[in-house]
C-alpha cells in the first residue's frame, strides 16, 4: 500500500509543536485522505453561511460537527446535529452548536464546524468501530467490533498487535462473536469485509508509521456491501507513545541465558552451614544434586559450608563465575550485586524479598541500575530459584527435583511454584526446567523463551504469569517460538489498562482480559483457563503426535460419556467427523447389534477386551481418522487394566508400522481406573480416570498448537 506519509508527518508536526494532545477534524480527515481510508465528503465553516454552502454543495442530507481542539466528546457537548436537510436548517444547526458549545465550556477554542455528508444506515449498512490504543503492555494495539450498543454493552471486540498482516485484519472481522451480522441478516446483504479488512490495515499501518498517534477511533464506521466509511475520526496525540522500548538483542540474551542456565561455576552469596537457613538449602541442593561445575560458597567469615572453601567476597574466588545465587537479605545485595559485576558474573539470581513487592521499589531500581552498569542480568527477586535437570543444577531453596524430560515451566509466584513442583512430582513429568521470576525486575519471559527456543532439551514450555513487563517483546518471542515448540500460557490477573481514563471508545474497550487472550492467540500461544489446565497440557501435549487432519472419532463403551465426550470436542474446538457409509460399516462389523456407529462409536458397556481391540485397530488403520477419544467405564468384562494395557499394545503396534495418531482416553470406573490411566500415561496415551473434559481438553491445546504452527502434521 502506498501512502502519503509526507502530508502526514507536516500535520503531526505542527500538532505536536503547537502542544495539542488531539488533531481537529480538518486534520484528521487529511490523514485518512493520506492513508486512504474512506471518509464521507465534508467541509469547514466558519460562518453560518458558510455552512448552507457547503450543505447545499456537499448534498443534503448533513451533519454539522462542532470543531475544537478543547472538545473531544462531540454529542456530550451538544455539538451535533444530524438530518440537517436544508440550507436554513444549516444555518440555525451551525448557531445552535456554537451556542451549545460555549455553554459546555466557554474558554473552548472553537475552530469552526464541520459539514459532513450524512450516509444512509439500517438495511444494509452495518455500524462498526475500528480503533488503535496505545496499550501500556503490548503498545500499538488495533481493535475491531460491531458499534452502537452492541460495542458499548456487550464490548464484543477483538485485538490484534500492529503492524498487522492482511490476513490478520480478516481475521479480526470474522473473529468477533457477532460476525454473522456482516454475513447478511433477515434479508440484508452481507457486508464487503474485505473492504472493512482493507480499512483495518491502513489503521494498523498509519499507527505504526506514526506511534505519537496514542489513540485513533474511527467510530462510526458503515459498512456495506459497496464498501467501508469512516464517519467519525478522532486521534489523540502524544509524544511519549512514540518512545522506542530499549530492548536486549536476541543475540545478547541467549549469551547471556545459556550462561545462566548451562554455568560452568556457580557462587552462592550468603552460603551457611546452618541448618535451616536459605544459604545451606541452596548449598545442600547444588552440592547434593549432582551439580558438575564448581561450587563457591561466599561469606564474609571465610573457613568452609559443606566441605568446600568459603570466600568472604566474590572477589575472592580465583576462577570466573557464571552465575551468583543470592541468600542474603535485600538490604546487602547491592553491594555484593557490585562485586559480581566486577568479577563478571552472568546472571544474579536474587532469592530475597524485600523489594518492589513490600514498597521498596527505589531499593529495587538500585539493584537494576548496578546490575545495567555492569551487564549482569537479574533472576528475580523474590524468588525460589530455578532448576535445569540437563545440567543437575538447582540453584533454590527447594526440595530437588530429579525427573528429567521435555517440559520447561516457570512461575512469577513462589506458591504457583510450589503446585508445579508437587504435580511434576506427583505425576512424574519429566521436565528440562522450573524457573521462579517473581518481580521481574529484569529477566522476563521472554528472556526464557529465547533461551528454550534453541534449548535442545526443552520441547514445551508452560508459564504462569501474573503480568508481563513488555508484553510486545513476549508476543513477538512466543510468535517465533510457537512455531516450533508449544507454549501454554496461564495468565493470572486482568490488565488494569481500563484503570485509567480513556480518551477514545477504543481505549475503554481496551481495558479487559480480551486483549491479553486475543494478543496471545496471535502469537500462537495456548492459553491454559487454570493451573490445573496448565500442567495437564504440560504433562500431556508433549505425548501426543502432531494431528495430520481435523477429523476427530469417538470410541465409548457408554453412551453418556459419549455425549459428554462430543460436548466436550464442541467446548476445545474439535472436529467430529461425519463417518462416511462404507467406514461406518466396517465398524458395525465389531459391535453388536444393539451398539452405534456413527460417532460416537458406541461399543456399548458389555463388550469383551476384543471389541476394543478391533475398534481402536480400525480407528488408527483408516487414515481418514486422525485423532481418536475413547471412552471406557469399567466392566468385570473388561477391567481397568486389561483396557489400559490392551490399547497400550494397539497404539504400540500401530506406531511400529509408521501409524502414529493422538489417542487419548477418559477411564471412568472404581480406584483400579487410576492406576489404569497411569499406565496409558506411562505407554504414551493421554488419560485421566473420573473426567470426561481433561483428556479432550489435551487434544485440543494440540490442536490449536498444530494449526498455528503450520499445515496439521506437517
């Protein structure tokens, strides 16, 4: 698209240096001619004459418009009027908006008013709004949704980072919840949305082209089946939302990650024989987990901690440190944080509270200017600290965790920490990783994910997050790496955007949730709804093959569960298939008579370990199927364990020959389904006794990875 960034640039030039924190209508209307975005015809007047003018010229009917750089909210100031349909109607419009004008505010400064072409709605035409924000997480943010009441009410608006692609601006009209409006309704004709799409991308580009533009509200915009028009445009200036976020490059922080995370010494701040104290549990773990390089205990009394040479300071130590473990209180980490620096020390791990998180916020911008000066990247504070099996390493005051795998998992808070130690234990994921960032005062996660990205170790990384400190460096992160590796998401918390006082519709809307959730499915990311969710994902995606298709089938021994099996499909966006003849025939030949094909396929509750077996078999050999949920409940027939290992020999059978499809299974029954679902876990087949929603769940945030990381299967 080619625009005339030029004319733009003068305008918000001359804004800026007359001090203006919004653009008049006139202005306005030259940045959309600019950026071509479609604005009704329109003229300025300054006299009351002047307005039947320009009425008569542009064709009735108008609307008049009170123009003032003093005055945002037109219609609140009285400074409306629509229908005008004459030039005496003009003329007494345009006095009685600069009558309600100054009575709004009578040291407003009143440029003139604006003579708008007044366009047909109703039938056809349907009232949308598109804006950009400038969000305090994310920055330049476009956001799209049905106008009048629908948007104010029930706020059905969906977000997207900018610059956005032409695909993604699709996306955004058929991602709202109401989009079937713009499809045609009773006899409407559907709206044109690749125009309105068009419309969207100019926004998303002219905001990006000019980040002073804070907020941009194109509100009305009617959309038709000719085309998309801004009735309305309003921008807000600012030149602070223009600044540039000073960012690592990615080269900087996987150097500096991989010394943190793969150290080849580590010094531990604080180090104490006494039992009980932080600085002799994080001894204790490093020295007693196997922990390779070597170990420096540093306190200021010198002799030994656990066998090894005390130094009283880092400056001490006669080898180069990685990585410094802090257990001492935060009022003594800034001095000891300026001897690391001195020694060269890649990463602080700041175990200690005290900081940001009790008030002490100047204690903690101290810390980051010492640790900026000398290129030492922050852990923490407030933090358990962290794990990375591949290396025996664990640098916290924590119980040692031994299970190696695949899973990297991290944790703004200590409690949070805590549940995703204990589920890995009690379930025992293998994990590669289990990081603590607490305050975040510097290392976020997208730090971790750069690092986890090249992490041969590491196939899936799940987060607890509470907010993120530069949600742009995260979403672009996690765009890259999700195109490799899953990364489930649990974000705690509501952005507190809408605390503050929005200037334009846009920014109102801009304040919930929805921006986080929309923002993180862009980026590709799986949103888990809870912590539970969170850590079944993590313990299950990895297990499950990548689909090659969208058709899902159900195999139950009860037909309850397969009803709730199928609702459970609708609720994580899965695909039943609908079983062609010949195939559904081939499954009656295994079922008996009583039974249902179709899908659910239903075996029914009585059926012999062989009923399974074949189903299953016929499920994995059809290559139209490319997922399988079954549902078992538990029969003397058929027990627990003779299921679990039956399916386990099938799906094992099937994978020798190259048949290699997600199963997974929800085992309903007495206490033996427990074990039998551990052992479906433990052959590579995802199941959970007593539920029929966590194992469908799974399959879900697998597929949501697969369609963001490419063609399914590919």
């Amino acid at each position: 698209m080619t625009y005339d960034k030029a004319a733009v640039r003068t305008i918000l030039d001359q804004a800026l240096a007359d001090g203006r924190t919004s653009l008049s209508a006139p202005e306005a209307k030259l940045v959309a001619d600019a950026y071509g975005i479609p604005t009704p015809g329109e003229g300025l007047a300054t006299t009351a004459e002047g307005a039947a003018g320009l009425a008569a010229e542009i064709g009735f009917p108008v609307v008049l418009k009170i123009v003032s750089p003093d005055i945002l909210h037109k219609t609140d100031a009285g400074g409306v009027v629509v229908g005008v349909d004459s030039a005496e109607a003009a003329k007494a419009a345009y006095e009685k908006i600069i009558a309600n004008a100054k009575a709004y505010q009578a040291d407003a400064e009143i440029v003139g008013v604006q003579v708008q072409k007044m366009l047909v709605t109703g039938g056809d035409v349907q009232e949308v709004i598109v804006g950009a924000v400038t969000d305090q997480t994310f920055g330049k943010v476009v956001a799209f949704g049905l106008g009048g009441v629908l948007v104010e009410v029930l706020k059905d608006v969906t977000f997207r980072l900018a610059p956005l692609t032409g695909d993604e601006a699709r996306a955004m009209v058929d991602g709202i919840g109401a989009h079937e409006m713009l499809n045609g309704v009773r006899g409407a004709k559907p709206v044109d949305k690749d125009a309105v799409a068009d419309l969207i991308q100019r926004l998303s580009d002219l905001v990006n082209d000019f980040p002073q533009f804070a907020e941009v509200d194109l509100n009305p915009v009617l959309a038709g089946p000719d085309g998309a028009t801004a009735v309305d445009f309003r921008i807000i200036v600012d030149a602070e939302a223009g600044k540039p976020v000073e960012r690592y490059s990615q080269e900087e922080i996987l150097t500096a990650m991989t010394r943190i995370m793969k150290p080849r010494a580590v010094a531990v701040i604080g180090a104490s024989n006494e039992t009980g104290k932080i600085g002799n549990s994080v001894m204790k773990n490093l020295v007693n987990g196997g922990y390779a390089g070597d170990i420096y205990p540093v306190n200021p009394k010198g002799g030994e901690v656990l066998g090894l040479k005390a130094f009283p300071s880092i400056t001490d130590i006669p080898g180069d440190v990685d990585v410094a473990v802090f257990a001492v209180p935060a009022k003594f980490v800034a001095g000891a944080l300026e001897q690391c620096g001195q020694k060269g020390v890649a990463g602080a791990i700041l175990i200690p509270s005290g900081f940001a998180e009790t008030g002490e916020q100047e204690l903690q911008d101290e810390v980051v200017a010492i640790a900026k000066k000398h290129n030492v990247r922050i852990l923490g504070p407030n933090i358990y600290g962290y794990y990375y099996l591949p290396e025996s390493l664990c640098a916290t005051f924590c119980t040692p965790y031994d299970v190696r795998g695949s899973v990297a998992l991290s944790s703004q808070s200590g409690g949070i920490g805590m549940a995703i130690l204990g589920f890995s234990r009690s379930s025992r994921m293998g994990v590669s990783a289990i990081v603590g960032v607490g305050n975040k005062a510097d290392i976020d996660e997208d730090d971790l994910l750069t690092f986890f990205e090249s992490d041969d170790n590491t196939n899936l990384i799940a987060m607890h997050l509470e907010d993120l400190k530069d949600g742009r460096a995260f979403a672009e992160t996690a765009a890259r790496v999700s195109k490799k590796k899953p990364v489930v998401v649990l974000k705690a918390g509501r952005t507190d955007l809408g605390a503050r006082a929005a200037s334009s519709h846009t920014g109102a809307l801009a304040g919930n949730d929805k921006v986080y959730d929309d923002i993180l499915r862009q980026s590709g990311v799986v949103r888990a709804p809870g912590l539970n969710e969170m850590l079944q994902y993590a313990r299950g995606i990895p297990l499950l093959p990548t689909p090659k298709g969208e058709n899902v089938v159900i195999i139950t021994g009860a037909g309850g569960s397969g009803v709730l099996l199928s609702d459970a499909c609708v609720d994580a966006g899965l695909t039943l298939m609908d079983i062609p003849a010949d195939l559904d025939a081939a499954f009656r030949t295994f079922i008996p008579p009583f039974g249902a094909a179709g899908n659910p396929v239903d075996i029914t509750g009585g059926e012999p370990p062989s009923t399974y077996r074949n189903t299953i078999a016929l499920g994995l050999e059809d290559e139209r199927i490319h997922a399988l949920i079954l549902g078992y409940w538990h029969t003397i027939v058929t027990p627990p364990m003779v299921f679990a290992k039956l399916v386990a020999e099938v799906v094992e059978e099937y994978r020798a020959k190259g048949i290699d499809k997600p199963v997974v299974a929800s085992v309903s029954g007495d206490v033996e389904v427990e074990e039998a679902s551990q052992y479906l876990f433990d052959h590579g087949v995802v199941a959970y006794p007593y539920t029929t929603e966590t194992p469908v769940q799974v399959l879900g945030a697998k597929y949501r990875w697969a369609r963001n990381a490419g063609p399914l299967g590919s």
